[in-house]
C-alpha cells in the first residue's frame, strides 16, 4: 500500500440589455476596464448549476431552459478556467427572420468581427457550424464566407470553433454561440488516457465542491480508474495527503498516464480497496465512484461490493470525516443507507450525462 502523497502545500445594433442585469445593467460596459460586456451561455450538466453559479460568484446569472446565461465586462480567460461547465460561449443575436439574413453585407461583418473576437480568445485553428439544416445552400455559402472573412479554415467535422446558429428563444432573431475554448472545458487537458465508465471531470470537480475542500484533508480515492476524482481534486488546492487505488492494473497505468500529464505526484497503486491493509480511521476523505454495473462492474456482483465497501470505509473514515459515493446504483445504495444506522447521509446531487443519472451521496459516522 502506498503512502498518501502530501501536497507542496448580444447585442446587435445595441438594441439589447444585459439578461436581468442587476450586476451589469443598465450598461454593458465596465468603466473601469472600458471593456464591452459581452453576453455568454454556459453549458452544464442538468444538476450541476448551482456549482457552476458558485464558481461564477460575484456574476448575475440567468437560468433558462438552455444554460445560464450571463453579460460578463472581464477578461474572458476567466471563463476559459471553469472547472464546472462542460462549455461556454459567446452569443450575440441579430434581427433576421432565418440565417439567410445574416448573409446581409452589414450583418456578415458584424458577424465576422463577433466571431474573430472569439477566435482572439480561444485561438482556433478551424471553425465548424452547428444548425439545424447545416447541409443546405445558405449553410454552405455562411461556411464559405466565413472561411475568406476569418481566414480560418472550414473543417465540418473538426472544427475547433464551434460555431451554433439557433433561432432566439424569447425574439424574433437568430443567435449565434461561438465556443470561447476550441475543445470543450470538460475535455481537460490532463486526459491523455480514457477509460470506460470514466468519470466527467465536471462531475468529480463538484463531488469534491459539495462534499467540502480542507487544506487539512488526507484523502483516499478507492477505485480511482483513471484517477479523474484525485486529478481534480489536486487541482483545486491544497490537501494534506491523498492516495488512490484501484485493483485494476489498467486503470491504475490510466490513472498515472493522467497524473503524469497533469504534473500532479499521487501515489496510485494496484490494490483492493477492500483490503488495503491501512489503519483505522486513516482519513478524513473518502471519496469513490463506485462501479455502476454498466460500463464496469455488473449488478450481481454490485449487490456484494458495495455492503462491503461502506463496512470497511466505516472502518477507514477518521471519527469527523465524510465518504462522498457517486453512483448509478441509486436503488441498492438508498436500500443500503436506509438498513444501517451507522452513516448518516444525504444526497448532494443528481446529475444527468451521457444518458446516466448517477447520484452523489455525502456520508459522515454516526
Ligand atoms: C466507475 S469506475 C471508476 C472510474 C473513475 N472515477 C474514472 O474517472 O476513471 C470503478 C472502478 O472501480 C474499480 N474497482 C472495482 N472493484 C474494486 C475493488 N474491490 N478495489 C479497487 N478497485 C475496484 C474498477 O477497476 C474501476 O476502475
């Protein structure tokens, strides 16, 4: 068993105002920056908004049915960092009935500024659209033009600035949302190695959000895979140790592949996490995505695991300390939580990715 690692301690023609402004209204400008405010969209996943209007603090945001919208006067690296949204993107609407419209000679211009704008940020190398009927004619010809006005190249399957056209849910216009980043936040740099039933890093970084950040945690990771919940937690801040097993010898090369790219130094090791062998109460985090049954693991053979898992993490957890569990197992788990008397929990989200619906649970001793 290793030892845990301790840590080196829109507005088209201005005719639009900031979404419900208060922070910002009733000028999209800051005049301490004189920079414009532009309007932005954030895509989360369903159940994790409030963490990212957490980590957007200090920002009014607006709730709509398709993200969190927001006018944002500051640089925009800040919302290039976001550990929280799956992507964010710069609007802008103009006034046309359908994107023909916007093949005007005025609003290609404005068009074009918005979008080298973005490209500013990002530094994209190619650009793609996103609409619906994106095969047809007007389509073609927008690619086309924009491909001369950016001096960008079109790439339809690749493209790093995604480029999404869509009719404006509460005006008669278009909008178009331009991607800041040229891959999707989620899509962390440090992920050289994939694994199935990998964790969303947006899912792990609010896990770790909700279930409290202490400088003086020692943390444990039993069945890191590819080590997604002990990387973002590395890269929140300070710790006082954390450690990661997995008895899988695969995962375990994942997760040091990935621990490697993101320069982090944890200690992984090829272990059962049911029998590590460590002392009693060695932690004051634990936290765990458990096997699914889908992806890894099966059901069967869940209905064994996770029993066992809380006894021996009951038996790991220091007398003060939490045991966060993210499943899909939400039936079995609940069912378990509900015939002992030794945890008390509750449930601290429920996220909805990639056609899955997992929980994430926080646990303390009784
Ligand atoms: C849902 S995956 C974890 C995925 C991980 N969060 C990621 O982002 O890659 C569950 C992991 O539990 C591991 N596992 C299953 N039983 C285990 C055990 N008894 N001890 C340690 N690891 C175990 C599997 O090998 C698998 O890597």
């Amino acid at each position: 068993m290793p030892r845990p690692s301790r840590t080196p301690n829109r507005p088209s023609a201005g005719r639009r105002t900031p979404a419900g402004g208060a922070q910002f209204s009733p000028r999209p400008t800051d005049y301490r920056t004189r920079q414009p405010a532009h309007e932005y969209e954030l895509e989360v996943l369903p159940g994790l908004e409030e963490v990212a209007e957490t980590e957007l603090s200090g920002v009014k945001l607006a709730r709509d049915q398709r993200g969190l919208r927001f006018w944002y006067p500051g640089d925009p690296e800040r919302l290039t960092r976001l550990r929280s949204a799956v992507a964010a993107y710069r609007v802008k609407a103009w006034d046309v009935p359908r994107p023909r419209g916007l093949l005007g000679n005025q609003q290609l211009g404005e068009l074009t500024d918005f979008l080298r704008g973005v490209a500013q940020v990002g530094g994209h190398r190619s650009f793609r659209l996103s609409a619906a009927g994106k095969e047809s004619s007007v389509m073609q010809r927008l690619a086309d033009e924009l491909q001369a006005g950016l001096a960008l190249p079109h790439d339809p399957q690749e493209g790093e600035l995604l480029i999404r056209l869509r009719p404006e849910q509460n005006g008669p216009g278009w909008e178009v949302l331009a991607r800041l980043t040229p891959r999707p936040l989620s899509a962390r740099a440090w992920r050289e190695c994939n694994m199935g039933g990998g964790l969303n890093a947006t899912i792990a970084y609010a896990a770790h959000k909700l279930a409290g950040q202490r400088d003086e945690d020692r943390i444990f990771n039993p069945m890191c895979g590819s080590g997604t919940l002990l990387i973002e937690r590395a890269l929140m801040g300070p710790y006082d140790a954390m450690v990661g097993v997995d008895i899988s010898a695969d995962a375990v090369a994942c997760a040091r592949q990935n621990l490697q790219a993101a320069k982090k130094q944890i200690e992984v090791a090829q272990v059962d996490a049911l029998d590590t062998g460590l002392p009693a109460r060695s932690f004051d985090l634990i936290i765990a995505d458990l096997p699914w049954g889908d992806a890894i693991g099966d059901h069967r053979h869940n209905n064994v695991l996770y029993p066992r898992f809380l006894d021996e993490m009951h038996r790991l957890t220091s007398r003060h300390g939490r045991l966060c569990v993210i499943t899909h197992e939400i039936r079995l788990f609940e069912t378990l939580l509900r015939e002992q008397d030794r945890w008390n929990a509750r449930e601290l989200f429920q996220v909805y990715s990639g056609g899955h619906h997992p929980k994430a649970y926080l646990l303390g001793k009784k």
